[in-house]
C-alpha cells in the first residue's frame, strides 16, 4: 500500500492487515533539487538517532543509488498496530515538533510509505541484512 501522509502524522495503515504479523515500511523521499547531501546530514544527525532511542528498528536510511534527491528510509515494526502508535506518538513529540519537524519538512518535496506486512522469516531475513551492511558512513 502506498500512502501520502500529511505533514507530522503516521501514514495510515490497511484495515485489512493481518495483526501480529511484522511490518516492514519503506518510506521514498523526493528531495527538493540539489538538498539531497544536506538531507542525509539531517537525518543523520537527528530524526534516526531520535527513532533508535524511541526503539525503532531502522533497518536502512541514505540516498538512493540512482538519485542523491532521492531519499529511502526502512523501519520494521512488530504489527500494524505497533507502527501506528509508535509514528503517531513520534511525530506528535514534543522533541521532533520543535527540533526536526520545520527542517525535515522544508526539504522534502513528496514522500511516499509502503507499508509491507510479511511473515516474521521474511522480517527477520531484512533484520540481519541491515544488521550486515551497514554503512561506515552512517548510511544504514
């Protein structure tokens, strides 16, 4: 399913996802022309580090290979359920509100979410991918 959310709020999830099983979502970013370096920095420097201390499995952040405005953000979450109210709670803190939502936002010119639920082996296999190919560059 691929969904564009408003600005501050968690894409919407299937009614009709299966509950219990993982989710993985991938969100694509089109940066606006030439802010692509200046959008991994931010990311890096605040939004992942802030999902990684909300214990948010980012399994994959950075550039796409094809694009440097174009920007890819995988995160995997234990059921629908969990990926609404961890999102919702994220993007409404107090923290992403006053430091990364105005600076995100501005830069980013559409994003899209794709919201994949799949059986835990499938979730599991994307897990240690990540876990595998990291980046040294913070790409990951």
């Amino acid at each position: 399913m691929t969904v564009s959310a408003k600005r501050g709020e968690a894409a919407g999830g299937s009614p009709k996802a299966p509950e219990g099983l993982p989710v993985l979502e991938v969100r694509t970013y089109a940066i606006t022309p030439g802010n692509g370096g200046k959008f991994h920095e931010l990311m890096t420097e605040g939004p992942v580090p802030m999902l990684r201390r909300w214990d948010v499995n980012v399994l994959f952040h950075g550039p796409a290979s094809q694009d440097a405005d174009r920007y890819i953000l995988m995160r995997r979450f234990e059921s629908e359920t969990e990926r609404l109210a961890t999102l919702g709670a994220f993007y409404g803190s107090e923290e992403w509100l006053r430091d990364w939502d105005d600076p995100v936002m501005a830069i980013i010119g559409n994003y899209h979410v794709l919201s994949l639920t799949c059986d835990r082996t499938l979730a599991d296999a994307f897990t240690v991918l990540a876990q595998t190919t990291r980046s040294p560059t913070g790409a990951g």
